[in-house]
C-alpha cells in the first residue's frame, strides 16, 4: 500500500466522510449509539470541513482526524485536542492513522499550539498503543466513566508537548 495522501477536508468530502465514520462505528472507541438512518451531515455547526484532514490512497478517503481547540477559552488557545480518529478497516495496519496523527500535530504547531490532548476510552489498547508510540502518555484517567454494553470504561486522557 502507497503513502496516504494528506490534506485538508473540504466541505464535498461530507457524504464520503459520514459513510466512513459509519462504516469504522464501534464502541471500541464510540460512546454514542450506532448511527441510524436517516444520517446527520458528517459536518455541522460544531464540526467543520477545515477542523479535519483526511488521507487519501488511490483519490478515495481512507481516514480522517478531527483537531480543534480544546477550549474557547484564550488562555487555553496553545493547545490543540484530537476530538475523532478513524481508518477503513482495509487501510489499518499501513501506516495511515499514524501518518494523520503526524499530520495533526504538524498542523497544531503550524496553529501555533505547544501541547496536543486527546481522550481515549480504556479498553481501545490498539489506539492507545498507537498514541503512545507517537509520543503521547498518560495524563490522568476518569475511571468507569462510561457503561458501554454493560461493562464500565475507564476515559483515558493523554497529551504531549509539540
């Protein structure tokens, strides 16, 4: 497989994007109920095309991240949060989810952030595994914060200075 093509989403990647995100659902790393039809736009007035990049292989998309402030507040504006991190099942493996992870911080910086957060729920040791490896740790745990098909799950909090 190729190198991922990485760019910033435009607002006609909205049908191709809600059908990823609909095909990678799982409670893994979702903890809101599966989506049913009929569909919301991918983007809306919270989630806009320029607050994701997305990869490409082959001119069809592959994955996205979704990197926005992490608050609104001004004396929070240098640090950045990835609030969304998804692969087609046929592209995991290669290389993309780390190569937007790279993208994302890149942008950051470029925004001129100093720290990138994220959360991510305890029992996804794939995603965890992944952050780490890109230099994030562990900041701080909420423990059984979500009930997801009857098990409790811890909400792991992670960060890194860029």
């Amino acid at each position: 497989m190729s190198e991922p093509n990485i760019r910033t989403a435009l607002p006609d990647d909205d049908e191709e994007l809600g059908a990823l995100d609909r095909a990678t659902w799982s409670n893994l790393h979702a903890v809101t109920p599966r989506p049913q039809p009929p569909y919301r736009p991918f983007f809306d007035e919270r989630h806009a095309p320029g607050e994701h990049l997305v990869a490409e292989l082959d001119r069809r998309i592959v994955g996205y991240i979704r990197l926005v402030p992490a608050t609104s507040l001004a004396c929070n504006a240098h640090v950045r949060q990835i609030q969304g991190l998804a692969v087609s099942g046929e592209a995991r493996g290669h290389g993309v989810g780390r190569a937007l992870i790279r993208a994302a911080m890149t942008e950051a910086r470029r925004q001129g952030a100093r720290r990138i957060t994220l959360r991510v729920l305890g029992h996804n040791t794939p995603a965890r595994k992944l952050y780490e490896a890109e230099g994030f740790a562990v900041e701080g745990v909420l423990p059984e914060e979500f009930l997801l098909d009857g098990e409790y799950v811890d909400d792991v909090l992670m960060g890194r200075a860029l």
